[in-house]
C-alpha cells in the first residue's frame, strides 16, 4: 500500500474507535513522527479538544515498518483505544488535595501546585515521578502529559528570577513553556496514613504500627471567628459569609445579651483558614446588625495515624538476615548497606522512614532502622544503642510507592485521566 493509498483509505473511515487504533499505536511506537518522507504533505492526526481524532497529515520516516508492523493489528479488538476524557486542572488538584491535604506537610517544606498553566488546562496524562530532572521532563513531553507529580518539589529554595543559568531552571521554564503544571506532595506523602511510611514497612509482616512523630492538626479549618448579630439579620449573615470556593463550617446558635436595652442575638461562628480570616472579619464588619467580632486560634489535636516515619512490633521474630532480604525484595534492591549492632540478631521491632531519616528515627525504639540515609554520627549513635540499620539510598525507598498512586489515582479520577510511573526516573547514585 502506498503512502497516498494509505492516506486515502484511512480518511474514508467513519469508525472513529479505529482512528484512534493507528494514532495510539503511532504513539506507542519509536517511528519517527513528522519526519517528512515526501516533499509533499504526508497524512497525520490532530487531536481536537473533545479528544477525538481527525486525519490530517501523516509523516513517518520509514512506511514500510508501518504497513508491516502497524496495519495488521488495525483489526485486533485488542488494539482498540479511547484517550482518556481528561478533567480540568482545578480539579485534579482538588482530588490530589483531598488524597493529602497540604497541612499535612513539615513546615519548612514547598508542596502542592507549583507550576500552574493559564486556563483553560485540561489534564489528560499525568506522570509520577520521584525527581524532576530532564530525563524525565523528556519523557513527559514525549508522553504529552499536561501534568507531572513529583515527589520531592523541584522548586524547593526561593527562585530571583527563570533563565538557562541552572539546571531547575531550566526546567521550570521549559514546562512553563510547554503548558505543564507540576504537583509536589512531599512530606504530605510521608505523614499520611497509607502514606509512602506505611509501604515501606509493608516489607514486613506486623502486629501493630504508629507514626513515630505524631502529626497534629485541626484540618484545613485552624481558626474560628464568632459574630454576634441580631437574630433578624442571622440568616442574611449566614449567606453573605458563604462562599462555596472557600471550605468553611458555619454553625449558629441563638444567646440573649442584656445591655442598656435588650435584643434577640445569634452568634454565627465560622471555622476556617487563617489566611481567610481578614475577608471574613470584612463582610462581617460591613454587615448591619452585628454586635461583636471574636476570633481564636483552634487548639490543634493528634491525628491518628498519621506522623512521620513508622515503628511496630514484627508478628514473629526475624534473623537480621532474614529482614535484609525482606526490605531487598520489597525495594526490588541488590544491594543494601547494614550496619550490625554486636550480638544481637533476632529483629523483633523496626522503625522505618522514606528518604532521609536521621531526625526522624534518633528518638525511635525498635532492633532496626530501614530508611534510605543517615549520617555517619547517627549510624554510629545507633549501633552503640543495639539497634541495627539498613540504608537503602535516599529515593529507593519512596520510588516503589508511586505505583501504589497509580492504582488509587487511576480510582479517583474515574478512570478520565491517564496515570502514568516514569521509566527514566532513578536514583542518581549507583553501586559500581
């Protein structure tokens, strides 16, 4: 079949499904795309906004590998695919938030949407990954996504300004450019309860797991403003404080306040952000009837469940050897690095912590410490201590959890949005 045949035949499809066929297995393939073989215009696809597709121009280096490898399969149900429907980037962070909330995370740290696309941005395909680097950005836009969640935020310490001086960015502008947003949860992911913690010491079968540093919170409400206004005016209050774009809880209840005459009162009170606050207190302030405006900080309380780093009792006893293999096997590691503490080999409790977790795991009790770094110092601290470790390298023991999210955000999202796990990301250091 020739190109001009081949072109022919394919615009006089009305099958839609099918269409879709030769454009996905194009995309899957490693076929020069818009490699002009003619010096005339080849036919191709475009891909319109409702994410059908129409036939249009088609360039492709070598057309006998396409007849060959490509055309055979048209028919195979097998093949057939529909892109997915895609949803608006307001609520895919929406979802993303819901899954962690962003109050979630150390304070020092930089989480949530970092890299927003002027609207309207739809989100089709999105890439998890450990590390934004330009391997992977590579592989997003060969990908087309319209988003990447990276694990550990690529914008971390404060940028003056976005030129081709340093690697990061670079990466920010050239997703800037190509209309990429970029997602960081961090250490949300770390405290949550089935958080990247709680997949790690999954390695090992346990009675009985808490957070080794409590988290403490009042949700995305951590302040609450109490307004005093005349009962008659109540309801109007009520309505001029509600605005569906900003999360609050509004409770009234009815009070009898004697001054120099008296009055039918209701105290409104609203739980919300700080941040929300000053707006509230404004259209409080600009509102007949309002007698007196208190606000109060929330008391913060423990969250069950979640908290930084993990430490258990084992259901039954392990050799040291035996929970090497464990965490090697979980990991999908070679190698590890362990430090034995003398004389002792039954591991009967372990602490755990993704990343780096000198901090986290100093005050933990357990016979062993799995995590991906500590410094010399509190290796040291902790073998005087009998308590053995296991380092893994930094990101090798929060990488195996992003495909963890690709199931749970393939649920949440309905299946409207493609989730893909890099193939490029890695850790940077190797054993040699």
């Amino acid at each position: 079949m020739s190109l001009q045949s081949l072109t022919s035949w394919i615009s006089k499809i009305n099958n839609s499904r099918t269409v879709n066929v030769v454009v996905a297995i194009l995309q899957d393939s490693h076929t020069t795309i818009n490699a002009p073989v003619t010096s005339e215009p080849a036919a191709s696809f475009s891909k319109s906004k409702s994410g059908s597709y129409t036939c249009r121009y088609l360039s492709v280096s070598r057309l006998g590998r396409l007849q060959q490898q490509f055309l055979p399969c048209i028919t195979k149900k097998n093949f057939l695919h529909t892109s997915p429907e895609g949803m608006e980037l307001k609520k895919v962070v929406n979802i993303l938030n819901d899954f962690a909330n962003t109050s979630l995370a150390e304070s020092w740290d930089n989480v949530g949407l970092l890299t927003e696309p002027s609207a309207p941005h739809s989100v089709r395909t999105i890439l998890l990954t450990n590390d934004l680097t330009p391997l992977v950005l590579d592989e997003a836009i060969d990908k087309n996504a319209d988003m990447i969640l990276s694990y550990h935020p690529p914008i971390f310490s404060p940028m003056k300004r976005l030129t081709q001086k340093s690697w990061k960015e670079k990466l920010i502008v050239k997703c800037i450019e190509k209309r990429i947003a970029i997602y960081s949860p961090h250490t949300c992911y770390d405290a949550l309860s089935g958080g990247v913690n709680d997949w790690l010491i999954s390695a090992f079968d346990m009675k009985n797991t808490k957070p080794v540093e409590q988290s403490e919170g009042c949700g995305e409400f951590g302040c609450q403003v109490d307004i005093v206004t005349e009962t008659a005016g109540a309801s109007k209050l009520v309505l001029a404080l509600t605005d569906k774009s900003i999360p609050r809880r509004i409770t009234t209840s009815a009070l009898s306040l004697h001054e120099k005459t008296e009055q039918d009162v209701t105290r409104v009170s609203v739980s919300c952000s700080k941040s929300d606050v000053p707006r509230l207190v404004d259209s409080a302030q600009s509102h007949p009837g309002v007698v007196s405006i208190e606000k109060r900080q929330i008391e913060k309380v423990p969250l069950v469940g979640y908290g930084m780093g993990r430490v258990g009792k084992l259901t039954s006893p392990l050799s040291l050897a035996e929970a090497v293999e464990r965490v090697k096997t979980h990991l999908g590691l070679e190698h590890v690095r362990l430090a034995s503490a003398s004389g002792i080999d039954k591991v009967g409790s372990v602490a755990v912590c993704a990343g780096s977790g000198s901090s986290v795991l100093r005050g933990a009790k357990a016979d062993l410490f799995v995590t991906g770094e500590m410094s010399h110092h509190d290796v040291l601290n902790a073998v005087s201590n009998g308590i053995s470790v296991i380092l893994c390298e930094h990101t090798n023991t929060e990488r195996g959890y992003l495909k963890e999210l690709k199931g749970k955000f393939s649920s949440l999202m309905s299946d409207q949005v493609q989730i893909l796990v890099s193939e490029t990301d890695s850790d940077p250091l190797k054993t040699v």
